[in-house]
C-alpha cells in the first residue's frame, strides 16, 4: 500500500504545493479518469481507493469532492498554471500498465494547458521489472533540477 500511495501522491503533491518542489518524477502514477473509477470492480475500490475516497461508494457516487479535489486530471484545470509551471513534471508508464489511462490523459491536458512536461510511454506492465528499467532517467530529471 505504500508504494501505491506514494506514487498517487507524487504528481498530486507537486500540483497543490507546486512552492515546495522542483521536480516531480512519477512511474506508473496512480491517475485515474472518471470513467475508470465508475468502472472499477468493488474488491479493487475496497482494496485500494475506498481507504482514501470512501468505503461502500459504487458506480458514479465515487467521484466525491475529495475524489475531485486529488485528482490531477481535474486539479489542473482548476490551480494557477503559472505556480504549477514553476515545478518539472516527468511522467513513465508501460503501455500495458492498467494505469495507462490516466498517465496519457494527464499528458494530453498539459499538452493542451502548455505545461511543459517528459512523458514517456515504454514497453512494459506494471511490475518492477519495468520501473526498475526507468528509474535512472526519472533521476537523471529529477537531477537536472538542482543545476
């Protein structure tokens, strides 16, 4: 549950405390679209999302205000851009992970909110085969931050 959680949060942090950051470098993030979360069987919202989100919620009474409130897909069309740009987003998602969805509608919006952004959709699931094959050029990024 940790390293679902961290990385649910590493692109939600950098967006809501964009003063507090420089970089955000995000495999496999945990981004969701509504049409997903609608979808998602009950023992997958049970096991993961009903801890953060709400227990017992099915079909469309999940998309809560808190649901809407942490998700990057909506809290970008809502923050102030220019502090949202001070930050360096980096996002790397298999493209037979299950989170591909999200990954590639996050990189669509900033594309048409002219937030600049590395994106990267590679060959590969999700499994730390694949995140161990990417996490040097998430570093790499984040490391260019600091010059």
């Amino acid at each position: 549950m940790l390293g679902y959680l961290w990385e649910a949060m590493v692109p939600l942090f950098a967006l809501k405390y964009p003063d507090l950051f420089t970089a955000s470098a995000s495999l496999s993030a945990a981004i969701y679209t509504k049409d997903e979360v609608i979808a998602k069987s009950q023992t997958s919202w049970d096991k993961t999302e009903a801890v953060m989100y709400g227990k017992g919620l099915k079909g469309k009474k999940r998309l809560t205000k808190h649901w809407f409130a942490n998700n990057p897909l909506y809290l970008l069309k809502e923050l102030d851009i220019k502090r949202i740009k001070s930050v360096r987003y980096y996002f790397d998602c298999g493209d037979d992970d299950f989170l591909y969805r999200g990954n590639a509608a996050t990189h669509v919006l900033l594309k048409e909110l002219d937030i600049p952004h590395e994106f990267r959709m590679r060959d590969g699931a999700h499994n730390w085969t694949y995140w161990r094959s990417g996490i040097s050029d998430a570093l790499a990024f984040i490391g260019q931050s600091f010059h």
